[in-house]
C-alpha cells in the first residue's frame, strides 16, 4: 500500500501543484510547463485538439534546453541500439549497466502529460526510476533522453502476479493490460510481459505510460 508521502507526491502531481525543492532536471522542466498549463484530466478524449498546444510546449522547451544546456550531444551509436518500442528507440549505455530512452511522447497528448507520467513512474516504481538527462532532436522532432537500470530477465513475468501487486497498490484491473486506480486519479496502461521483466522472482516495471484522471473519493 502507498504510504501517505507518495500519495501527497502523487495528488501534487494529478492537481497540477508546482513541486517544489527538488532540484533534477524532470522535476523543473516539468513545473515549469504546469506553471503555464493544466494538467489533463480527460485522456486522449481531446487529444487531437492539443496538438497545437503540444506544439507550443516543445517550442517552450526547446527554449528552455537552449538557455540551461540541457541539449543532449553525446548520444550512444548505432552499434548500442537494443530495441523500438512504441513511444522510444533503447540504447545500451556504454557501461552496460544503464538504458538510454529516446523517447518521442507521442502516447502524449501534451508534453506536461508525459513529464507527469515520468514522474508518477519514479514515484511508484523506485527500482527503475527514470533519470532525465535533456532533450535532443532527431529528423526535427524533439525527444526526451532518459537513462533507466538495464534489467536482465530471467522468466517471463506472470500477467496475474502482475495485477496481484498492482492490486496491493489500490490499481483495480480494467480491460486486459490496463488498470485505474479510482482514488488517486491514475491510470496506467498496457502492463503485459514486455513491459514488465522478471529477475530473482521480482517484478520490474521498465515501461508505464500514466494518464491523470479526476480521482473518485471513498475508494481505498
């Protein structure tokens, strides 16, 4: 169950509260959208309509990496390509030990849901936080370089072990791979064996995709 500190992290971030006195990159950039734009609670509902403002908040950070080197150039090669999955193209770090994560947001409606969405990650999912290192533009379009634990699976992770300790969490399962979680206004997409890796009988969540959703009071 989450303790009360990350269900306070967590309503910060569905109400779209500037979290302040934290000091890495996700968290700035991230306010630094929220201070100027909602956050969503409508998922994809509205997400052509958004276009233009997803356009302005890319020109927003771009601006922002220009002024505060935050433009990533040292990039991994070709020769450390590992994979595509729908959203980011992975690169094993030259230690071997690390993931870097072009990550396009097109899951995203808006540049501050997928900020919200790596932030949510890190809350709930510690043992593969996301680092957020800058941002870099590849045939003019802009992705977000995040660095992740490289995991090793050893089995295929369960799709019921994976709704059990969801489940724990409050998550209630809501059509196949998805689930919402009513009370903290959260939902959370496409939990299959791809996205979830087994190692030593734990689970490790590499890829979430976190939507915001008005909470429902009175579930726990």
């Amino acid at each position: 169950m989450f303790s009360d500190d990350t269900r306070i992290k967590i309503k910060n971030i569905t109400e779209g509260i500037v979290i302040k006195g934290a000091a890495d990159h996700c968290t700035t950039v991230r306010n630094l959208l929220c201070s100027g734009y909602p956050t969503s609670t409508t998922v994809k509902t509205d997400f052509e309509s958004k276009a233009l403002i997803k356009e302005e908040q890319a020109a927003l950070l771009e601006q922002y990496s220009t002024q505060n080197n935050l433009w990533v150039t040292d990039l991994p090669g070709a020769d450390r390509y590992l994979t595509r999955g729908g959203e980011a193209s992975v690169y094993l770090s030259t230690d071997n030990r690390t993931v870097v994560k072009l990550n396009d947001a097109v899951y995203y409606a808006t540049w501050l849901e997928f900020f919200n969405s790596i932030l949510l990650h890190n809350i709930i999912f510690e043992n593969t936080a996301y680092s957020f290192l800058g941002f870099c533009k590849q045939n003019n379009i802009l992705l977000a370089v995040l660095k992740q634990q490289f995991i090793s699976s050893d089995g295929q992770a369960d799709l019921e072990d994976i709704k059990q300790l969801l489940g724990f969490n409050g998550f209630e399962n809501s059509k196949r791979n998805d689930y919402v979680h009513t009370e903290l206004g959260l939902i959370l997409e496409d939990m299959h064996d791809e996205n979830v890796l087994i190692n030593s009988d734990t689970l490790f969540f590499i890829d979430t995709v976190f939507y915001t959703v008005t909470p429902v009071t009175g579930k726990g």
